[in-house]
C-alpha cells in the first residue's frame, strides 16, 4: 500500500530492494503515466513530473529543468527539497530566483563541467555517487548552497528528458536518494531505470501538451482577427 501524491496516483512505499518493491514501483509508474497525461495546466504538470521522479526514485530533492527557445541554456523551471522545506516554481507562486545554466563555455565549446548541461550535451544519465568525492564535475555552486544551508547535498541523478522524437526538452535532476531508515544513498541501477522511464514518458507528454497549447493560441487568435 502506498500513500496519495500530487500526480493523482500512489507513492510507493519505502521498503527497497526485493520484488515485491519493484512491482509496486512500476505500477506506480503506470498510474504516474495516466495521471499526466490528463493534466491540462503546464505548471501543474511540470510540477507532477519532478514529484513523480522524486517519489519513484526516493529522492530527499530535484530539479526539473527546460530547454530554452535558443537551445543554449537551460532554465530552472521547479525546485524541491523536502528535508529544507524548499519548494520553487510550479503551483507554489514562488520563482525560481537562479540564472539559467548555459550550455556552452565563453569559446563556444559544449558545457560539460556543469552536471546538468553535461547530461544534454552528452545525452547521457549521469549518475553521481558522491558529489563531494566527484572531481569530473564542477559543484561548487552546490557546495555554497550546502554551507547556507547546512544541508549536504550527497547523490545525483541527473536524466534528460527526451520526447518522441528524440530530441532533448529538458532534464530532470535528483539529489539523495534515501533507503528506508531515510539514510542517504547513491541511486541504484533501479532508480536510474525508473527515472529514465519516467522522464521519456513525461517528455512526450509535455510536448504534446505544449503543442496542443500552441493551437489553442493560434485557433483564439484566429477568432478574434475574425471577429
């Protein structure tokens, strides 16, 4: 049994490991899929997206990002932190107060210091056991937050979200994953699994709810030059 979540299905519990877990993760990733695909409202779904992944790979945070028009940065969209209390963009109101993430150096060489930028210009899960161990990537930006916070930000997985055509809209980051005392973990081959699923889901369903917005607009805007 699990309990109720803001995508309109059930968390799993947090028992980890064995069948009996897996089994009770993909039918969560079942319900997540049909819960998605009837939300209309883009906040409210991007929303659902991070929680969902959040959920499916016992993740303490996350970040979802976009793909900006230009296809040069990415663009904070939805930030939660559970433990800190932190929830950013979506339905809460609040915005994102971070720059976006450019996704190329000043010499216009791809990005691949920054986690995020290096799953898009790679097209790769990047999965991080420890990032404070990790000398391929640049975290300092990670470790000032964690010394104003006092949070210690530990384990990444970080996918991006492709749509069916398989083109890259965006990514979807996670930090600490916990087993079931709540200890911080690394993301097991599972999680990954999982997350990459759900986020090949989530971008059909975005994109697709982005262009039936698109028509939306341009049907209205069509009305009212007749009118």
């Amino acid at each position: 049994m699990g309990v109720a979540d803001s995508t309109g299905g059930t968390q799993p519990d947090g028992v980890a490991g064995g069948v009996d877990d897996m089994l009770a993760r993909l039918e969560y990733l079942n319900e997540v899929g049909s819960a998605l695909s009837r939300e209309k409202d883009i906040d409210r779904l991007l929303e659902s997206i991070l929680v969902a992944a959040k959920n499916i790979a016992r993740a303490d945070g996350g970040t979802l990002y976009r793909l900006a028009d230009d296809r040069r940065s990415l663009r904070f969209e939805i930030i939660r932190t559970d433990s800190l209390g932190i929830a950013m963009g979506g339905s809460t109101g609040r915005e994102v107060p971070f720059a976006p993430i450019p996704l190329f150096e000043d010499d216009g060489a791809p990005n691949v210091h920054n986690v995020a930028a290096c799953a898009v210009n790679q097209d790769r899960t990047v999965n991080v056991e420890d990032a404070y161990a990790e000398a391929g990537f640049d975290f300092s930006g990670t470790r000032r937050f964690d010394t104003q916070t006092g949070y210690r930000s530990r384990s990444f997985l970080t996918v991006p979200m492709k749509n069916h055509e398989d083109e890259i809209i965006g990514v979807l980051q996670l930090i600490n994953a916990r087993d079931a005392s709540g200890a911080v973990r690394a993301f097991s081959g599972t999680d990954q699994r999982l997350a990459e699923s759900l986020a090949s889901q989530a971008a059909v369903v975005l994109t697709n709810r982005l262009l039936i917005s698109r028509l939306e607009h341009l049907f209205e805007s069509f009305i009212n030059l007749i009118n």
